[in-house]
C-alpha cells in the first residue's frame, strides 16, 4: 500500500464488467459492490481509502445456498445490490431474478464471511435500504403494483425480512423508460429519491426528488436529469445508476455505470464499467453531478490522501489453496471440475458434457476482460483421449457469441482448434499439434482479438483473429461484458485432466 498525493483520476475507477454500483462508507473506508449476473461468486465487494483507487476484497455470495444459479441464463441471476452500514453490520441488498426474489444478507466484516439468504416478500428488482434515525428500515425496489409500475416502498424489521406495513407506491419517476436503481437517503431533514431511467443502454440517466416524508410526495429536481450523455459525442454513453456518497472530508460524490464503445457506430464490449465523478449542491439543494450533468474520462480528484493498494502479478501460477477474487464460475461450478490440488501448481480442469453452447455449469474459470489493449496467454499441459475433447482459453459473451482456442482430439489426432461462433454462423481453424505442452496466446486490441499459439521453442503461430465488435452487448445482447477464461469440454462425461500450469493477463497502453 502506497500513500501519495494525486490530482487527477481517470474513468472507470473499475474498469471492465462491474455494473450497478453500489458505495457506503465507514468512517475513512469505502466499500462498492456490483452485480454479478450468473458468474460465481456473486457480488465483488471492493475497498478504497480515497474513491479512487479501488481493490477487491471478496464476494459477498460465496455458497450455493446464498446463490443457486443453476440453469440461469447469463444475464439473469443477480441485479443490481445496494451496501449499506447500520449499526456495526454490513447488509447487501439485492435480487436473484432466476429464483428467490428479493433478499439481503448481512456481516460483520466486508470481506465477510456473510450470512445466509434473508428474504423480503416485496416484489420487483434493485432493491434498496435506508436506515432511519427514529430505528424505521425503509425498503425500495421498483415493480408494477396495484398503483402501476414506479418505486415501491415498505418497512421492514431487519432482523427477519419481515415485512411490518403494506407496500405503497412512492414515486414514478419523471417520465423516462424504465424508472429504477431506487436509493433513498436522508439529508439535511428531507428524504432524496434518486433513480435510474431511460434504460440501462444510450438514453440511460439519473434522476431525483425529495420530500419531507418518506412516503412523499415527492418532487422532482428541476435539474433533471442530473446525470446523462444521452445527448453528448462522448467517449463515456450511457452513464446512469447511480449511487451517492459523502466523503468523510464533507465532499460528496457519485458512483455509477457508463460505457466506453470503441468506434462509431458505437460498439462495447467491455460491459459496463464502474465510473466516479464529483456532485455538486444548487442554491436550492438539489445535488447536480459532475460537470452540469456530465462527466470526462480524465478529472480532479477528491482532496484525499490518495492510497494505492499493492498491484497483483499479471501471471497466476496457481500455488495458492484458493482462487484469487479476479476469478468466477459460469453458474455454480462442479467440484469434480476443477482443482488446485490434483496436481499442485496448476488449475486442473476435468472437461464435463457442457459446453460453452449450452446453459449449465461447464468446467469453466474466468475473469473478466478489463482492458481494450492486452495480452493473455496460458500453458496448457493437456493429451486429450476421446474424439471432439478439449481445453483451452475462450473469449466468453454468452453461449451463441463466443471465440475458442483449445486443444483437442479430431479424429483421432490432437490438433489445436480457432473457432469463432458468432449467432447461427460458425467457423473452425485447426492445425496439427504434437504432444507435449503449449501456451495459447491471445492479443486484445480496441477492434480485433488475435490468436496464436507456440510448442517448445518454436516460433509463434497466429491461427486467426476476431473482430471485437462481434462480442459487444449491441450485437450479442444482454447486460455482461466478455470474460476471458480457461474451459475444458468432454463429450463423453468427466474428460482427462487439463493442466494450465499458469495464466496472464497482461494489459498494455491502449
């Protein structure tokens, strides 16, 4: 940990697919969690001692218990979580949309361990908690009622879920698509409603309304929105859902989700990515973020003592007893898929019946693509033993938008395969293998992927390459971004074991 001083910062503050997020701070500590989706664990938790230097610390759903993602298409599982700090606790909100509902659970410690599931029988997604100074917990989450679609809110007993009044409708937004993301806080004596609306794609923004009441009514910020680049040529779109912090010199700051598409017509594929920005307060007292509503990639940092966490290695030899927390599951994994110990200082992987094309739990470990420019290279000690078996390294957006390197048997010979399986459309490179291990290689770029692979000593051999945009969310759909990872596949059932003795991910200057 290095202590510094800083002037500027630069957008995302977390880079890659980490949206939705959530912040609170504890005295001179902040804490951030975001989505997850169907990857698992559930829930990366992040600290930071400055907003803007950020380091995970754990997850915050780490059983099958907590989080049953069996089946669950990518991007269902879990919505958007709100973190919160009461009275020494730790409570994370938030929604699994594949089953279970609403719930929270709640620790002592950040990093957990977290307890398990606690329900909360009001319907809807991105749930939301304000604790109240008189001991009242007001819960929010957006759904359609009796009184329409809009934000509804109720109170609950934190100790049970327990629901202690009826569900009323608080607030339908300002108009926009989709009103969302509800946050409730308490300033100065006035309740302020922040929302999301427009969507979580261009038109996205953030709005606000206050009340003296919790119940309102509520009235809506004559500023409104107060964050968008709907209408802006930026490099940042879609900014919206967001989360509002006051620091703990008096300064008060945003956090939410943006995109960066790489070229016109726009295009990303990173997903969406957590951003910062400054609010500021009118004459009236209403909060505006950023610059009038907008934000930059590069801009001046908070007047905190800056604090840089030490940088992991690029390179993961997999020595440890435990994964790092770069790194996730498709759904809930298989035990009999992967080990640490199998063959100690290497990440054994068993191929199983599922493959990338089809919603299940595959031999799967991943992490996420945060940079547009980077190298990423395994090796992989692999002799596969039965026909169409094999491991290697995929780019993962979901089952239909997908590229593959990986070793496997053809025919009875072992050849390395390049495949790109985009929708309906489907094409393969292969080449002869010898025995023995190779490191597969895969050269990120803004608009292209390359892949190449190399034996002993010889030479690199590029297979093919992909165009990026082929993985992005406006071609492919959903709410995730790609995640790069080491898979293994086995027809026939439990395959033979696929070694990577170790991974790196190497980002460079874009």
């Amino acid at each position: 940990m290095a202590t510094i001083s800083m002037t500027t910062y630069s957008n995302p503050v977390i880079p890659g697919f980490y949206p939705d997020p959530s912040i609170c701070r504890v005295e001179d500590d902040y804490y951030l969690v975001t989505s997850s989706f169907a990857y698992y664990p559930g829930v990366p938790i992040f600290h930071s001692k400055d907003l803007v230097n950020w380091r995970q610390i754990g997850h915050c759903l780490t059983s099958e218990q907590q989080l049953p993602l069996s089946n669950t298409w990518i991007s269902g599982g879990i919505y958007a979580p709100t973190i919160r700090y009461h009275d020494g606790w730790f409570y994370m909100v938030t929604t699994n949309v594949s089953g279970g509902g609403n719930f929270y659970v709640r620790s002592q410690q950040p990093e957990g361990p977290w307890s398990e599931r606690i329900a909360v029988a009001q319907d809807g997604i991105d749930p939301s908690l304000l604790f109240d100074e008189d001991g009242s917990v007001y819960f929010q989450s957006t759904c359609s009622g009796d009184e329409g679609y809009g934000i509804y809110q109720c109170e609950i007993d934190i100790s049970t879920g327990k629901l202690l009044t009826t569900s009323r409708l608080i607030w339908k937004g300002t108009g926009g698509a989709h009103p969302e993301a509800p946050h409730l806080y308490k300033i100065n004596g006035l309740y302020y409603l922040l929302l999301a609306e427009g969507g979580t794609e261009y038109c996205h923004m953030v709005t606000i309304a206050r009340s003296s009441a919790p119940y309102g009514p509520y009235e809506a910020c004559p500023h409104n929105p107060i964050l968008s680049h709907r209408s802006l040529k930026s490099s940042i779109q879609a900014t919206g859902h967001a989360d509002l912090v006051q620091a703990h010199d008096g300064s008060w700051w945003a956090v939410f989700l943006g995109i960066r598409p790489v070229s016109y017509p726009y295009r990303h594929h990173l997903g969406r990515e957590t951003f910062l920005a400054p609010v500021s307060w009118t004459a009236d007292g209403w909060p505006i973020i950023g610059n009038r509503g907008s934000v930059e990639s590069v801009m001046e940092a908070p007047q905190l003592t800056e604090v840089r966490w030490q940088t992991n290695s690029t390179r993961d030899d997999f020595d440890d007893s435990t994964l790092g927390f770069d790194w996730v599951f498709l759904r809930n994994p298989d035990p009999l898929c992967w080990s640490l110990t199998d063959a100690p200082g290497n990440l054994v992987l068993r191929g199983n019946v599922t493959s990338l094309d089809e919603s299940g739990a595959p031999a799967f470990v991943g992490r996420r693509l945060r940079h547009w420019t980077c190298n990423i290279s395994a090796l992989l000690n692999f002799e596969p033993q039965h026909n169409g078996e094999e491991a290697g390294l995929t780019l993962f957006m979901n089952e239909s938008y997908h590229y593959d390197l990986a070793v496997m048997l053809k025919e009875g010979r072992k050849v390395i395969v390049f495949r790109r399986t985009v929708g309906s459309l489907r094409t393969e490179h292969t080449l002869e293998c010898s025995e023995g291990p190779v490191i597969l290689k895969i050269e990120a770029q803004p608009e292209w992927f390359h892949f190449k692979i190399q034996q002993d000593q010889s030479n690199v051999l590029e297979l093919g390459s992909g165009e990026s945009h082929l993985l992005s969310t406006e071609v492919a759909g959903g709410f995730t971004g790609v995640i790069v990872a080491m898979y293994a596949v086995c027809e026939t059932g439990q395959g033979t074991p696929a070694c990577f003795d170790w991974f790196e991910y190497e980002p460079l200057n874009a």
